[in-house]
C-alpha cells in the first residue's frame, strides 16, 4: 500500500481460514491509537483500490481499532472509497430497515431469535450491490456475530459432490417466490412491505414497476406474492472464478414466517422442484466454511458480494450493526 501518515498491520485472529494461499477474511488493525478521522479517510482514498483489490481476492476484509464511533464516522469511512452507493430505497431488498444517514442504515430489524441464513445480498432480484460495508456501533451481549462464507470454494465443493445438481444450477438457473406484506413486518427477516419495495403507492404503480422488472404477481388478501423472472445461480468473477451467486440456501432455509413457507421459496428457471438432497448439501457445506465475524464496537467490514456470503447469528441483549451497500459498478 501507497505510504500514509496511518499505521495499519495485517493480523490473526481466531477461526480465521486459508483458501488457496489467501486469509479469509484479511484482518487489518489500526496501530495509532491517536489517529483522527480525517486520517483514516485519508488513508483509505489513497489505498482504496488496493484495498478493493484485496476483498474481492480475500473475499472480505475486517478492520478493527480504527478510531470509529457512530453512523457519520462510519458514513465517512464508506464515502472515503469514492464507490457508488446503492441506497436502501432503491433496493428491492426483503429486510425491514430504517436509515441512519442518506448511505447507511440498520443491517436487519428483525428480532434478535431469528436466524438470517447465508446469502448474496439481494442475489434474488436483478439489483444487486456488488460489495457490502457493515459497522459494528455496539455488539450483541451474546451471539449476534455474522457469518461469512467464501462462495467460490463452496461451488468447488458443490461441484464435487453433486456435479448433476451443479450442472442444473448453472444451465437451468433459480426463481424466487416470497409474500410481500401490505406493510412492514418487523417480527421477518423478509419483512419489507410491497409499498416499500416497489417504491408505489398504488396497486397500479405497483404492476407497472414488477412488469419492468419482468416479475409475475398475485394479489392477497394479506399481501403481494411476486416471482422472479429466471436468475443466474452462478457467477463467473473476471479473474475466472466461479461462485455460487444466488440466495438458495437462504431461501430454502429461512423464507419462513406467516406469510412465506421455504418449500415453495425457490426452484428452477423453468418451475421445476430442485434436488432435496443436494440442496441440504448447499447447506451443510456453507455451514462448514462459514467464519462468524467476531464483533467488537468499532469494526468495520467489506465483504465483495460476488465472492462471499453472509448472514447472522441469534443474539441476547442490543445489537447494533449498520450497513452500506456500493452500487454494481459494471452496470451502468
């Protein structure tokens, strides 16, 4: 990295993971205990693309002891990456959020008992961010880490162990179906209103915005089923890796509340059921190679979208873990 007036090591911590002679995540610590902000911003433009470099090599980076307190610190340390942001409003993201500043916002409102399961963020719509910042403004009493989970070496495994099932996720790709509700249901993961979502007002606005997305609909009696038009299952990184870029696991796992049941979450582009078995074996492997973020008050992460999952853990007491998320860049 370019000389800064910050000091910053690479270090170990526990339960860290080696994939191909590369760390994950790759763990940066602050040594100047009497670093400013202003600093800190500076530090990061002037390394910004080394280190974007390094979280789509890695797959994500942690960033700890840097001299970060609130959502504006936080704010200022995302915006130091002159990236493009994705607001949240903008999205067509599921979770129930609420905005701390215009680039940040909480990760998830649902309760501390529910799990949110490994996924690519926003992996079923055709929006998606390609990398993810989150800030730890205080953690859990227990529990509340986030699990992240390098996608490209869990395709490998995939494809090992079920290579008919692979070959079906990348020629005949995913369709996802979920509830929407007719207003914000923070008790789900999957809570977001249509209102929200779609950015309507009206039932009408509402068709206009899924008929150019290409979705199909329903209207209920206590919501809006939507479905997806075909998604990829799988990416192809510019180095030539592949991931496993989709939310199967999530959506077979977790896309459950009163509204939503997860056996009828997901299938293939063309409507077909997938394969139970090799599904759970999704599972099974991203619980194997999952690294829980350790939290503590302070951290920040960037995880790359297109190389690692991620999710998070039940927790007892406040959590407070905010997000910001950077636009695809090569979607113009």
């Amino acid at each position: 990295m370019p000389h800064t007036e910050l000091a910053a090591e690479t270090i170990c911590i526990t339960g860290q993971q080696t994939h191909g002679g590369s760390v994950f995540p790759l763990v940066l610590q602050c040594r100047d205990s009497a670093a400013s902000l202003e600093t800190v911003r500076e530090w990061v433009a002037a390394n910004r693309e080394d280190l974007v470099a390094k979280a789509k090599r890695h797959g994500a980076i942690l960033f700890r002891n840097f001299p970060l307190a609130t959502a504006e610190d936080f704010d200022g340390f995302v915006a130091a990456f002159a990236l493009p942001n994705f607001p949240y409003y903008e999205s067509l993201s599921n979770a129930v959020r609420v905005n701390r500043t215009p680039r940040v916002f909480t990760a998830n409102e649902a309760p501390p008992s529910v799990t949110i399961y490994l996924h690519h963020e926003m992996a079923q719509t055709p929006i998606y961010p390609s990398k993810l910042f989150f800030f730890c403004e205080q953690p859990a009493e227990t529990g509340g880490a986030t699990p992240i989970c390098r996608s490209d070496i869990l395709w490998e495994r995939l494809k090992e162990q079920c290579p008919a099932f692979a070959r079906d996720c990348e020629t005949r790709e995913l369709r996802y179906s979920h509830v929407m509700p007719g207003e914000n249901d923070a008790a789900s993961g999957m809570g977001r209103s249509w209102q929200s979502t779609l950015r309507a007002t009206t039932r009408d606005e509402a068709e206009t915005r899924l008929r150019e997305l290409g979705y199909s609909w329903e209207w209920l009696s206590d919501g809006l089923r939507v479905t997806t038009p075909v998604l990829p299952a799988v990416r192809k990184l510019p180095d030539g890796r592949m991931t496993f870029f989709n939310q199967l696991i999530a959506a077979a796992r977790g896309w459950k509340d009163s509204r939503n049941d997860p056996s009828k979450a997901i299938t293939f582009g063309d409507g077909s059921p997938l394969d139970r078995d090799a599904v759970l074996v999704a599972v099974e492997l991203g619980d194997e190679l999952s690294f829980d973020i350790p939290w503590q008050r302070g951290d920040v992460a960037l995880v790359d979208n297109f190389v690692a999952m991620h999710g998070r853990r039940t927790f007892t007491g406040t959590r407070k873990v905010l997000a910001s998320l950077i636009a695809d860049e090569s979607v113009s």
